[in-house]
C-alpha cells in the first residue's frame, strides 16, 4: 500500500482529497492519505512557521524547524521515504515521474508558500536522513501554495496503482501513456451516443465495427492532436 503524508498550513485544503476516485481507494486500503498541520509543530506562542530572508527581499521564508519537526514525526521508521518538496522552481512533473512515484512505499509532500522553504530542509533530508527528495512544479506559473498542486500529483500517482481504477485497460489508451517512434501522444478524441449530436456525426469509422481499422484511425487521430499542441 502506498502511504502518502501531506504537510500544510491549510490542511482543509485538501479535503477534496477524501472523494471520488481517492476517497474508494483509500477505503479499498489500496493508499492512505494523512494530512498534517504544520502550525502544531512552530516553536513560538504565534504558532509562526515563517520569518523574513536572509539577504533581504520581499516576502516570508517558511522555517526549517517547523519543517524539520513535522516531516520527522510522519518518518519516524526505518522505511524507505520520498520528500516530494512543492515549488514552481523544481523539476517539471509529468506522467513519467506519476508512474514512477506510484511504485514508491511512504510519499511526504512538503507543501510550500510564501517565497518557500528554508532551502536547508531539502538538503538535511538528502544528506543526513538519505531521503529521495524531489522538488517538484506543476507547471511555469506560480501559484499561492503548493496544496493545488500536491492534489494534482496524488491524483495523477495514485490513480496509476493497480485496483484503483474500475478498468485498468484505460491506462494503456489514455494521453501520455500512447506512443509512436516519436514519443508520448496525447489521447485520440473519444464519442458516445447519440451518433448525430446538434447535427455533428460521430466519424463514420467508429461505428463500422472494424476494430483493425478503428486503432489506425485512433493512432492517427492521437498523432494529430499532438502534432498540433506542438505547434501553437
């Protein structure tokens, strides 16, 4: 079972977390979701998890120790853990790494605002805990915290353990899991009935029964589609 924890200072946040397809799971044991705050862990009578940076700028940095406490509270074992750590200046989050960490035992999601975490937390955590730490965005923007963004990553991990999804076959023909000699492609347009919708007809192909024929035209399909989002 994969066992995920999820540091914040919003863990309300994150409530969505406990529906749909994530809530069945978790009550299938397939994950556990456990979400924490971080406020229980400042050291101060303000319960303040920020102070101002070093070097001067603008904003807040979020402290170490508040971090430091927390995240050795939901890893106090011997078991191997990741440190997913939410930042817009980390590595680009995509299908490979949602599969790679939907193979991992214990995810810690540190989620991060105002300019961010004391940079010592990575560090301490890879040199001296020798926790896989990754440091992750979602996307080029930025955006107030990264609680949007850990939901994002559970859903597109967790989704990818086996018994999660009714049928597992969707996972061989969605976007980023088709490919061609070129790469990942995005997922060929889907229809249902009916077959003519505010006078637009479903492509005759798909209702001919010929399964061989219908795969070329999906690949085909899937290859425009990405070829297209390549140029704009």
């Amino acid at each position: 079972m994969l066992k995920i924890s999820i540091i914040s200072i919003f863990p309300e946040y994150l409530k969505p977390l406990e529906l749909s397809l994530l809530g069945k799971a978790q009550e299938k044991g397939l994950i556990s979701i456990d979400i924490h705050d971080l406020r229980k862990h400042a050291t101060d009578p303000h319960h303040s998890v920020d102070d101002t940076p070093y070097g001067g700028g603008a904003g807040m940095v979020m402290s170490a120790e508040p971090w430091g406490l927390a995240i050795d509270e939901v890893s106090n074992s011997e078991a191997e853990f990741d440190l997913i750590v939410l930042t817009p200046a980390g590595k680009k989050f995509d299908q490979q790494m949602a599969m790679s960490f939907s193979k991992k035992e214990n995810l810690i999601f540190a989620c991060g605002r105002y300019e961010g975490i004391d940079a010592r937390v990575s560090k301490y955590y890879a040199e001296k805990r020798n926790f896989k730490v990754h440091e992750v965005s979602i996307g080029d923007y930025v955006l107030g915290g990264g609680e949007v963004a850990t939901m994002v990553i559970v859903e597109a991990t967790a989704r990818l353990i086996p018994g999660v999804l009714g049928n597992p076959q969707s996972l061989k023909e969605e976007s980023h899991t088709l490919t061609n000699k070129d790469g990942s492609l995005v997922e060929y347009p889907n229809y249902t009935k009916p077959a003519n919708w505010r006078g637009l007809e479903v492509p005759e192909i798909l209702l001919s029964g010929n399964h061989g024929e219908i795969e070329k035209w999906r690949i085909k399909e899937a290859e425009r589609r990405t070829q297209a989002l390549t140029k704009e």
